[in-house]
C-alpha cells in the first residue's frame, strides 16, 4: 500500500497537473492506482514544489 502511494506522488511530483482541480482552485486530487487512496495537493509554481495536503484517517 506504501508503495502505491509513494508512486502516485511521484508521478505527481513529475507532472504537477495530472490530479484533478477541486472547486479550490489551488487545490488538486490524486487517485492511487491500486488502492483507491485520495492524496490531496497544492503545486506551488514559484518555489517549483508540491504541497501534499493530508486528511484524517477514512472511516
């Protein structure tokens, strides 16, 4: 599951705008392939790096 996750962020860390714009418009969703988990980020473009915004445990 680690690993799954830890590819999906970098995937996202070279291509910044694959995961989906939230109604925030500086935010953006990434979907893990195998797992289904939802990682929640901000890019920002001036310092050239991601955010990895978390949320608390899923039910």
């Amino acid at each position: 599951m680690r690993a799954d996750i830890l590819d999906s962020m970098q995937t996202m860390v070279l291509f910044p705008g694959i995961g989906r714009e939230q109604k925030l418009h500086e935010i953006r969703r990434l979907v893990t392939l195998k797992y289904g988990y939802l990682v929640y980020y901000t890019v920002d473009e001036i310092a050239e790096e991601n955010i990895i915004l978390t949320a608390a445990s899923r039910p």
